[in-house]
C-alpha cells in the first residue's frame, strides 16, 4: 500500500523516537529514584511513583482534551468559538476536581513526611560531625570516635591511573551500624554547613554549624552503602563520602568492641616516650590523610591559596608557633583547626613529620606531652 505524504512524516517524525527509547531505556531506569535498601526508602520510592503516574494521567488528560479541540475546532472546518462566560457548573467542577485529587494526594505524602521525621525510640545514636571534607562519627558513651577520609588515590583524581570502581566513593574508615536496629544519627557541622546523604537509606539532611537535626534508618541487609556530601560546602566538596556498612548485631557488637579497645590504647600512647624515627613514620600516614590534599604529598603546596610546608617559616621557626597553627587553625584561611580532629600522638607526629621532611630537617621533635600542655594552656 502506498503511503501519503502525511503518513510518510509521522512516520519519519514517530521511527526514531522508538529508536532513541530503546536505547535509552536502561539510562532512564539508572535516573530515576532508587527504591533504596530501607523501608524507609522504599515508601519514598512508592510515594514517588504514585505521584509520578498522578501528574502523568492528569497531563494525558488535559493534552488530550487541548489537541481534540485544536483538531476537531479548528476554523479550516469552519467552527466558530463559543461565546458563553461565567458558568458557574464548570467552575465549580476544574475548582474541585482539583482541590480532591490535591487531598488524595496529600494523604499517603502526610503519612511518608511523618515516617521521615520520626526519629524517636532509636536502638542507638551516631552523631555525625562535617568538617572540610570529611566525616566525624561518635557513638555516645562508648568512647569511639573518629573520622572518615576520602581513600581515592590522587593520581585517580588527576588521571594518572585509571579510575577504579568506587571513584570518590570510599573511604578508610566507614560508618558501622547494626542491621534490625533503629538508628538516629545526630547531624551538625564544624565549619560551614555540609549535607550528609545516602541515597540507599532515602535520608539526607544539612549539617549546620551550631544546630543538631535528626535522621534515622533501619537497615535490614548487611552491606556497603555509599553516598556523599550534597551541600556545595568548598572546594573539595566532591571529596568527602558518606560509606556506611551495616553488620549483623553480633558482628557489630563484636567491632565495637574491638574499637573500645584501640580508643583506650591509644589513649595510653599519649604518655608513651616516642623516638624521632617513630614520630616520623606515624606522621607521615597522618600527613597524607589529612594534609596532602591541600599541601601536595611533597609539601610544595598550591601558592597563594595553600602555601607550601617545604622550607616555610612556620615549619623551620619556633615549635610552639607551629603547635599553633595545627591546633587552632588561621581564621580567614583554608587552614582548618585539627586540635579536635586528631588525637595528641597524631598532632605530634604530623608535626614532627612536616619539621623535618622534604629536606626541612630541623632535628627537633614535638612529643604527645607537648599537646596536651599547649592545649591546657589554650
């Protein structure tokens, strides 16, 4: 059969939208949101899709309306408009079909609003602190506490290596939590406000300086679960994930447990006598976690904004002024303050490293015992 002219161009127009939609079917099912690991999660997810497929019917409905009337009205078949005003039947009727499905609407959204923001009797508390850029996380009254730094190499980031499967998605030291257990995590910040999100648990929540808000999960299944910061809080912003992996509560207890014992080891090596070469190897590792980024791995640094470490005043002049600086920061820099971020033995031994490497080679050592004293004094 012979096609006319006006079949050829809807079927030149429609064949490659069906071409375009099977290609991209699989992209449009990785943008959409994710039903997540939690049950949480997943009645954000049916929320979603509920209203989804409400705006969509209303739209095939009013587009069908509107094209019917622009095909079948139009003046080349000689209608004429109508000239009736104000009926009060038909106003009536688009105000409240309207106003019903607004409140069908509503209902199933109070309902998941008030799940969301439900944080009470919790099994356990986190409290989760942002920082530029990484994550403090303490669990209250068991003396663990520690910070969560972005693990992607640096020549991952500047394309020297290839990038590898958790591309600024991993971490050292992840979040642990029980599986079957209520967690309420305690969010707030230290600089500025960071946003901490993981997509999986469908919670997400600003870190504000000064202000502690509350978000909680129930995770089922064991397993890594990533997210990241999504607040634009910086320069590294897209350097700082949220890993967190969920244990089953004996493996949990048993982690936990182990961490109580590192706390109070280290604890105790504050008062130990450490050798130059031991504070050195110590911050070295504490340098490339903390400091690098900003600092360069070979202490040249990123003049103006991140000065370099190698052969600066601060490095080779009077220890305490560099206690100083590491401990309580330089207001108006990028310089953050550590002297809550690392223990005694860290800020001793990063200092120690950054006096004598690089060829600086002061041959002076500052000991644990020295933190604590400046801090003290502070």
């Amino acid at each position: 059969m012979l096609l006319n002219a006006r079949q050829k161009w809807l079927g030149a127009l429609i064949a490659p939208s069906f071409v375009a939609s099977s290609a991209v079917a699989e992209p449009l099912s990785k943008i959409n949101l994710r039903p997540g690991a939690t049950e949480l999660s997943q009645d954000i997810y049916d929320l979603h899709m509920l209203i989804l497929w409400i705006c969509v019917a209303i739209g095939v409905a009013v587009f069908s309306v509107m094209i019917y009337s622009m095909i079948a009205h139009r003046k080349s078949l000689g209608r004429e408009p109508a000239t009736f005003h104000e009926n009060t039947k038909l106003e009536l009727l688009w105000t409240l079909i309207p106003i019903l499905i607004l409140v069908a609407m509503a209902v199933p959204a109070t309902g998941t609003l008030i799940e969301i923001n439900s944080p009470e009797d919790a099994d356990m508390d986190v409290v989760v602190t942002g920082y530029q850029w990484k994550w403090q996380y303490e669990y209250p009254g068991t003396g663990v506490s520690f910070f969560s730094v972005l693990r992607t190499p640096s020549d991952e980031i500047y394309n020297r290596e290839a990038k590898g499967e958790h591309y600024l998605l991993e971490v050292d030291e992840p979040l642990v939590i029980p599986t079957g257990k209520k967690v309420r995590f305690l969010i707030t910040a230290k600089d500025v406000i960071h946003s901490w999100w993981v997509p999986d648990f469908g919670v997400k929540r600003d870190a504000v300086p000064g202000y502690v808000s509350e978000l909680w999960t129930r995770v089922d299944e064991p397993g890594v679960y990533r997210g990241q910061c999504a607040e634009l809080c910086g320069k590294d912003h897209g350097f700082m994930p949220v890993v967190v992996v969920a244990k089953e509560p004996a493996e949990f207890d048993a982690w936990l447990a182990e961490r109580q014992e590192a706390a109070a080891r280290e604890a105790e090596l504050a008062s130990k006598d450490w050798t130059l070469d031991e504070l050195m190897a110590r911050g070295e590792q504490v340098y490339a976690r903390n400091c690098a980024a900003c600092h360069q791995a070979n202490g040249a640094g990123a003049p103006p904004a991140f000065p370099p470490l190698k052969d600066s005043p601060i490095a080779l002049g009077d220890p305490q002024r560099h206690i100083e600086v590491v401990y309580d920061g330089v207001p108006g820099t990028y310089m953050a303050a550590y002297g809550e971020q690392l223990s005694e033995v860290d800020l001793a031994a990063v200092i120690t490293y950054e006096r004598n490497a690089w060829g600086n080679n002061v041959g002076d050592q500052v000991n644990p015992i020295d933190i604590v004293e400046f801090a003290k004094s502070n």
